[in-house]
C-alpha cells in the first residue's frame, strides 16, 4: 500500500494513475489547496488533510497499512518562493518533517520524494550530474535541498530507505487524457504556450533573448509528466529490493530545448501561431539545465516513452482542451 501526498495535484495525480494501472493499493493524502479531488480516480481513497496533521496521518499510515509514501504535495513557484521565503520553509521544509517523523514512528519503509533540479541553482557545466554541487539561488531549491539532507540523516538513523527524484522541467499531461496540468494561474513555458494557443491568454512573454545559447532564449530538459510517474514506480521497486540502499536521481532527458524551439512546437501542433512578447531575463533563470541522466538510466530499467517535444506538447494542448474553463 503507497501513500501518496499531494496525489490531487498535477504530477503526483499522474503517479497515482502508474501506481494504479502497477495494480498497487492506494492511499492520497492531499489539503486540495492547489489540487482538485476530481484528479483523484473515485476508487482511491482520498484523505483530505494537511501532510504536518501527525494524529491524521499517522491514523492513515496504519489503517491502511503503508509501506511506503510517494512525497508530491508541497509549493512550487519559484517567483513565490522569493518573495514568500517563510511559506517555502513551512510547507516544503517543516512540514516535511513532520511527515518524515511520522513515517518514521509507524515504520514506514520506504519513502519517495520529489525534490528539483533547483536544488542545483545555476550550474556552469554542459549537463547536470548528481554530485554537481548543489547551490540552489532560490529559497525554492533550498526548501528541497533541506528535505533531502533530512532524508539522508533520518536514512542512517532509522529502518527506512528513500529515493529523491531530481525533476527537471516537467510537461505534458496523461496520454490516455485521465488527467494533466490544471493549476490555476500557472507560469511553466509549456502550460503557459498551450494556454495561449487556446485563446487563454492573449501572448507568451520570452524571458531574456541574451543568453549563451544557441538562440538566446533559456534553454531547458523537458521531461513528459508520465515519463516522470513510471520513474517513480521504478524507485518504489528498488527500494523495496534492497531496503539499505538510498538513490539520488535526476529526472530527465538529456537533452533541451529553447524557449524559441518549445513556442514553434505548440504553433506547429495548432497551426495558429501564439503572440509572442521578448521581454527582460526573469531574476534567477539559468540560461541553460540539461540533466546527466546516466544514473537514473543506469540505476533503473527505465525506458523513456514520450522525449519528443511535439508528443509533449500535443499532450499538454490535449489535456487543455478538455480542461476547458474548469480550473
Ligand atoms: N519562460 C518564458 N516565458 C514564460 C515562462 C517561462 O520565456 O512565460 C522561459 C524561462 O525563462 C525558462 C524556460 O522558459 O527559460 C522554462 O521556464 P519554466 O518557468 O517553465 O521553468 P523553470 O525552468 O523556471 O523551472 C522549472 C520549475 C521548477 C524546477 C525547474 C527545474 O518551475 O520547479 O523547472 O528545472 F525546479
């Protein structure tokens, strides 16, 4: 049985659709404060509470018999972060912890985490490898980087084992259309262009033509959503495999795309070209992120089904449409 947090949210929505088409027993534990009980298959139980209530959680570890929680629910815009330091701290640090220690008293095994490859900051190398050195320039990063060191301590302490997952840039939506990316007032390229494409919103602002990349726009490794939920599948059985064992992984291609490349993809995919705005460089944007996926690759049987840009972006648009005005 997984626990998954945040499983109403838009990637860990995706995990509980692998887990379940996996045959897994599931539990989702989500506060639906930017998630949506309606992502939630109406056979998985869903728990709607706050992941730092320890009576609730701990209540649901062990009515349900968890072996292992998938770690998705926490805040992810980076602008925010900046300007809301406290708020990135609580939710992805502190009340991390009190997941963890939660995990921790009802002896939960096996424990997946969703951290960033934020927590890498502006790394000058040509492809980002794990033991790249790890300074995030954003309270964001650091929020994740801080969980991860939690787990590697409370590992070396306590019978559990963990997986932190390195996401790169994560798009796209479900191929079977059960569920995508619904966040309301959103700021990733891919969501943003396909949101434009449908008449959403009037332009895309390009944030910096300036940079020491091919074009000039920022460059980034775009990893489709489901791509990312099969990983997590993956993880959950290598833990389970060997309990002792601990894996820090980036989650991506290896390869990137600009922002220019990414807006000719989705006005390809409609015929209708989007308005394009060239703005200012956005503070703190590296001009380039491409994961070293050799780990992950070498680590896990891990196949990769859906790295073209077109395939991602005609998920995404699909997973639009038919979002229609609903979040
Ligand atoms: N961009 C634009 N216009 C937009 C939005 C984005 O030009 O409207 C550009 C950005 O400047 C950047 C690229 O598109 O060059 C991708 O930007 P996103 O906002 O989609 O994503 P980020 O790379 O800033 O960050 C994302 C997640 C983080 C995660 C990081 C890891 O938001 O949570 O990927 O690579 F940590």
């Amino acid at each position: 049985m997984v626990m998954v947090t945040g499983g109403a949210g838009y990637i860990g929505s995706h995990a509980v659709l692998a887990l379940r088409d996996a045959g897994y027993g599931i539990v989702v534990i989500d506060n639906l404060v930017t998630g949506f009980d309606w992502a939630v298959p109406g056979d998985v139980p869903l728990v709607r509470g706050d992941i730092a209530d320890q009576p609730l959680v701990e209540a649901t570890l062990r009515d349900h018999g968890v072996r292992a929680i998938m770690h998705f629910a926490g805040s992810v815009v980076v602008p925010e972060s900046v300007s809301n330091p406290l708020k990135y701290y609580h939710n992805n640090s502190a009340k991390t912890r009190d997941l963890i220690e939660s995990a921790v008293r009802i002896g939960v095994p096996h424990f997946i985490f969703s951290s960033t490859a934020a927590t890498y900051g502006t790394p000058d190398v040509e492809a980002v490898r794990e033991d790249t050195p790890q300074c995030p320039i954003n309270p964001y990063g650091m929020s994740k980087l801080m969980t991860e060191h939690m787990l590697r301590d409370v590992a070396a302490a306590h019978p559990m084992n963990f997986c932190a997952l390195r996401y790169f840039n994560v798009a796209g939506a479900d191929p079977q259309g059960r569920t995508g990316q619904s966040t309301a007032g959103a700021t990733h390229l891919i969501k943003v262009a396909v949101e434009a494409a449908l008449g959403k919103r009037e332009s895309v602002s390009i944030f910096g033509t300036d940079f020491d990349t091919p074009d000039g726009t920022g460059v980034r490794d775009y990893i489709h959503v489901s791509d990312l939920a099969a990983a997590h599948l993956l993880a959950l059985e290598a833990l389970m495999a060997q309990p002792t064992r601990n894996h820090l992984l980036n989650c991506g291609y290896g390869r990137g795309f600009s922002v220019l490349e990414v807006l000719d993809a989705v006005d390809r995919a409609t015929n209708n070209p989007i308005k394009r705005v060239m703005v200012g460089r956005r503070a703190g944007d590296p001009g380039r992120l491409i994961s070293d996926n050799k780990a992950i690759l070498e680590t896990f049987p891990w196949t990769p089904r859906h790295a073209d840009l077109d395939q991602i972006v005609a998920h995404a648009l699909a997973w639009e449409r038919q979002l229609g005005d609903r979040a």
